[in-house]
C-alpha cells in the first residue's frame, strides 16, 4: 500500500495496478456479488510493498549506505500521517454514533493498530461466536493489513542487513523461495484448525511479500539484462490474465489465504516484472492517466473506504446500486483530499529521522492513544456517559431483549464440563420437589425455551434441568457435517458428558435449530431421529419443542443504534412465517405421532397469529433478542400467557407422572 521514495525508482505502472487492486477491494467491499474475488487487492498490494521496500534496500546495501533509521524514517513520513488521521477520526466518532460496546472496542482496535499490531487484536479479540455481530460493522478491521506490513518492515530490513551479504548468491534465493513456499503451505494446513490466525497473521502472508522481494532481487541484479520482447509480453499477459482470472472467479468460499494465493500474487509478481524490462499492452493500460492517478491515492482510498461503509452499514441502511456510486464517489473524494493535505505534505517533509519521529509519529500518536485510553475508561459512552436519559433507554432496551445465556440459571455452553451437569443452578421450577424429572437439551434455541418451560414446571409441579451447547445438534452420533465446522471438536468432546446425563432423566425435552442443521444436511432429521427413538425405546418421555418463527426484519440492537441514529428505521412489520421452518416442524411433530413415547409441542400459533408472525407482543414489548431467538424475558411472558389461556398444555402434564427410568439406566 506504499509508494517508492524517490523519483528514480517510480513507476507509472506500479501506481495502475495499486489502482486495480484498490478498486478491486472497494468494490467487492461494497457489494462482493460484483467481484467475488477482489478481497484479493490486499495480496496485490502485498506484492507491491514487498517489491518497492525491497528494491530500495537492495540499492542501500550495494552501496553501503543503508541506515536502519532512515529506513523507518520514510515509512513514518509515508505511512502514519494518513493513518492517525483515520484512526483519530473514527475513534472519536464512534463514541458520538455507536453502542458504548462497539465504541470501545473501536477505541481498544484504535490502540492496537496505533501500535502496529491491528492484525494481532482482531486475531485474539474479534467476536466470532454465535452471537457475534457482522465484522462488517467493525470501522478499523480493515488496518489488519497494514499491522502485516508494518510487522514486514520491522523484520524484513533486519534479516537483508544481516543475510545479505552473506548469502548475496544462489543461496540466498533458494532459502526465500522455500521460506514464500512455505508460507503459502502453512496458510493452507492452518486454515481449518484456525481460520483466523491464517487470515490475519504475517507468517501466512510473508510469501505474499516475499514474492515481491524476489522479484526486486532478480531487478536490481539484472536490471539491465536483455529479456526477449516475447518473453515479457507472454509475462505480462499472463500476469494479468492470472489477476483478473482471480478477481472474477475465486471467493471467500475458497481456502484463502493458502495454495489460492499463488494466481494473484504470481500474477501480480509477473506485471511488476515485466513492465520493468517492457512496455507491453498490459503496461501501458496500467499507466493509462486515470489508472496512474487513483493508483496515487490509493492508500488514502483504502483507509477511507472502509470506516464509510462500516457506519453506512452500522446504520442498517441497504447498499443498492446508487448508494454504493455515492460511496465510492465520496471515498475517492476523501482519498485525494488526505492525498493532497496529509500524505503529500508529511513525505515532503526533509527534517531528521528525530523530527519526523516526534512530529508525525510520537506525539500524534500519544494524543490519540490517551484519548483511546479515555474512551475505553468510559466504556465506550464518551460524552454520552454524562447523560442520564441516554444511559436510561440504553439500559430499558437492553433489560427487555437480554437473552437466555446472560442469565445464572441458564447452562449454555461451548463445552460441557461435568460440574455442568451437576450444578444445582440450572435446576428450574416446583421448588417444593426435590429432584428434577426433566432435562432440556439442546442448543441455543432450547436455551431460550426455557422461561416457558419453568412456567410449566411451576404450575405443572416438576422441576428440569437444562444443559444446551451452542451449534451442537442434539445427536447420539457425531456431529460432523451438521455442526459449524469450528464447532466440531466441542460438540464432540461435549458429546459422551451430555448422552451419559440425559440418559438419567425419565423425561427428555429436545429443541433445536431444526431447519439450521436440515439445510446443511438434507438427511439430518432422519438421523435426530434414530437418537429420538432410541432414548424413546429406553422408557423416556421425549417432547420435542418446535423451532420458533425467525424474524428477519427485526435487529434488537437496531434499537439501542437508534438512541445516538434517530434516523435509523427499525422495522418492526410482520414476516410470514418461514416455509423451510414450518415443513421441519411439521416432520417433528409426524415422527412424534407415529413414535411411541415420543410428543411434540410447538408456540408457533402465539407468535404467528393468522400466518403472520411479529417480534413484538401485543403490549408493544419485543418478544426476540435477535431475529432467530427469544428474550429470556419475554419467554417467561410467553409461558403466563399460554398457561393463562389453558392451563399448563399437553404434554407437560404428563412429566410429574411419568415413570422413573430403571435404575441401571440411571446410574
């Protein structure tokens, strides 16, 4: 994402394709149908940086003159200045605009990234469980890639100003190829065990920058070789038959980064190298005016575009077509102003290495972080913590739509522990019985059940306990293929625990995601099934509960956005109630009529009067914490009002009489 340093090393080429690996990320961050691969602008951009720092090194060596402070003197001048100013913009702005959650947290990534380890924190600390919001919300994600290439600039000078005089020959080209190589292989044997640190971390990118380097070895050592006119032209053309084969056809569907970061990367590598030694048709697009001119702000443009579609997005406004033209236009707007007024004046500069530090680096930096500092102290409210009315809407909205897991009776989990299917707190309902009859199990949308059932457990005279683990299908089988991969290993580990415990319960209530894990797998049902009807055989009761209605058009924190975006419209019209959820259902409640000691029991005509289901409650309360599950509140409602209607309802009058499983089943 840097320009060279000097005018000796410029290339208008260089800046065409920075332009199309700009362009290309905007506009699949924008809307990823039109360019389902342009995510891999960042890697173009790698190769870019790994070539130019490179080139300029290889020069400072072969005269012995580089210097270690110059060096990161003109990264300073050429990559804080613009930086701060995003950071410093966005971070003050989130603590007038966002939730007091996301405000910090954009204040917590604001450090990080003023420390060049932006990669690193949204690798320990981004939330991707269950619950998690949209990454695209979060306005400093996108300075991971600037924490990889700043960590490259921290080691790659030292390992040259150590290796390369020692190793300048064929040595020291095998031992970079290995180490790009490798590099490539280890994103791809990490992927699957943890997707995050391959995405976000230097080691799985180096060979991105590495095959940049390579290409500034061979340049500087051959700069004034004769290569063949066909030769180049058959370079240049596959370079970018390889770059835009990967913007149009690759997808975050792919293994990436890994062995699908070679096309792009090598594409990349094969313009840079040809258009050193000829001016073939590739080129010369790339050094087209406007190509040149939005390669120039491109850097201003990457860090602009993405905290604009993060607050556009925040805000739940929908990018369509004219939206999207508005954004862009306004990005490349903001990028030639901070090119104009920030990067152009900060690399003029010509005070010493001391100077530069302090002025466009220490003190800037200091002022920011303190006030990053500040924001996380308040917890995100900024000035906002001074106002009563807004901490008290905040805090109604939030009381009314807490979901299952924050409560101390709920047992929700990840991974199910034995003290979990002992602990006497998840023991809900007739408090004047000593010994649970029941348990719940499942996953997060039993979890939620659970206000309705302890209603019927207090009024039917039986007590229950719960146990749910997040994405886990509540299978006697593994859950490999019907489980987010990432889930796997804990629905496994959790799986002999839980299956040990439910056997000991005479009455088994089982809900779901029923049509979640139906649509990963067709044959699913079938296969619950077979662990229904073999705890069935065994003597058990099993209930099974219906999935609940999802409501697309309803988002809980639309609300709590809407204290600090008066403009936002939460929508709170009715859906029509799910067809892929009802046909799950209806087969749950088919198998529980022709399956002996099976029931079934489903709440979709309370939420879905007349076909039409609604977040809301007749009194105006929302009913969901998000639009798949219910607030825990809210469940509890639920439950009064059907127990209200008709007593406790059939098949929870049978639990308290149901007979105890054998003894030998039950230890």
């Amino acid at each position: 994402m840097n320009f060279t340093d000097t005018d000796d090393n410029y290339r208008p080429d260089i800046d065409g394709l920075r332009a199309i690996a700009v362009l290309s990320v905007i506009i699949f961050h924008i809307d990823k149908a039109l360019l389902p691969g342009g995510f891999v602008g960042v890697d173009i951009f790698f190769v870019i940086s790994g070539y130019l720092i490179s080139l300029q090194i290889f020069k400072d060596l072969n005269k012995d003159c580089f210097s270690i402070v110059e060096f990161y003197r003109r990264r300073v001048k050429r990559i804080a200045p613009a930086m701060l100013v995003v950071v410093f913009v966005t971070t003050v702005l989130a603590q007038f605009l966002f939730r007091p959650n996301d405000a910090e947290k954009v204040a917590e990534s604001g450090l990080w990234s003023l420390l060049s380890l932006a990669n690193i924190y949204f690798w320990l600390y981004q939330d991707t469980s269950y619950w998690a919001p949209s990454s695209n919300v979060l306005p400093l994600l996108h300075l991971w890639s600037l924490g990889v290439e700043e960590q490259f600039y921290i080691f790659w000078p030292l390992i040259l100003l150590v290796t390369y005089r020692i190793g300048h020959g064929r040595y020291f080209i095998s031992i970079f190829v290995l180490l790009a190589v490798a590099s490539f292989f280890l994103g791809e044997y990490l992927f699957e065990s943890d997707p995050s640190f391959t995405y976000y971390m230097l080691f799985t990118r180096a060979g991105e920058l590495l095959i940049g380097a390579l290409i500034a070895h061979f340049i500087f050592k051959y700069k004034t070789i004769e290569i063949p006119d066909k030769f180049t032209a058959v370079t240049s053309w596959s370079g970018i038959l390889l770059v835009v084969g990967s913007l149009a056809f690759l997808s975050e569907e792919f293994v990436f980064p890994g062995l699908w970061a070679i096309p792009p990367t090598v594409g990349a590598g094969a313009l840079i190298f040809a258009g050193h030694y000829d001016k073939s048709w590739p080129s010369r697009l790339l050094m087209l005016r406007p190509m040149v001119w939005v390669g120039l702000v491109s850097y201003s443009a990457y860090l602009w575009h993405w905290p604009i579609l993060a607050l556009v997005r925040y805000s739940l406004i929908e990018i369509n077509l004219l939206l999207g033209v508005a954004i862009f236009a306004i990005t490349m707007l903001l990028a030639w102003v901070s090119y104009l007024y920030v990067e152009t004046p900060a690399r003029r500069t010509s005070g010493n290495a001391i100077q530069v530090f302090t002025r466009q680096f220490i003190l800037p930096c200091g002022a920011i972080a303190f006030l990053c500092l500040v924001f996380m102290k308040l917890d995100g409210y900024g000035l906002r913590w001074f106002s009563d009315t807004y901490r008290s809407k905040l805090t109604s909205i939030r009381n009314e739509t807490k979901p299952a897991y924050q409560y101390d009776y709920v047992c929700q989990s990840k991974l199910v522990t034995y003290d979990d299917v002992t602990n006497a707190r998840c023991v809900i309902g007739d408090d004047s019985k000593e010994t649970p009859k029941a348990i719940l199990w499942g996953d997060s949308n039993a979890a939620h059940y659970i206000g309705m059932l302890g209603v019927f457990a207090r009024e039917g005279g039986f007590l229950f306990r719960n146990l749910q683990i997040d994405s886990c299908p509540p299978l006697s089988t593994d859950a490999k293929g019907f489980a987010p991969i990432k889930r796997v290993p804990d629905c496994e580990k959790s799986r002999k625990i839980t299956l040990a415990t439910v056997d000991k319960y005479p009455v088994i209530i089982v809900s779901a995601s029923w049509s979640f894990y139906q649509s990963r797998y067709e044959n699913f049902l079938d296969v619950f099934f077979e662990t229904a009807r073999a705890l069935a055989s065994k003597g058990h009761l099993v209930i099974l509960i219906g999935k609940a209605p999802v409501i697309n058009t309803y988002n809980r924190l639309c609300y709590e956005r809407a204290i600090s975006l008066p403009f936002m419209n939460c929508d709170e019209s009715s859906v029509p109630f799910s067809i892929e959820i009802a046909d799950a259902n209806e087969k749950l409640k088919s198998f529980s009529q022709n399956t002996e000691n099976v029931e079934y029991y489903d709440i979709t005509k309370y939420l879905c009067p007349n076909g039409r289901c609604s977040a809301f409650h007749s009194n105006g309360k929302p009913l969901y914490y998000d639009s798949r599950h219910l607030a825990l509140g809210a469940s509890w409602k639920i439950g009064a009002d059907i127990y209200e209607s008709e007593d406790v309802p059939f098949p929870f009058t049978l639990i308290s009489s149901w007979p105890d499983i054998a003894v030998s089943i039950r230890e």
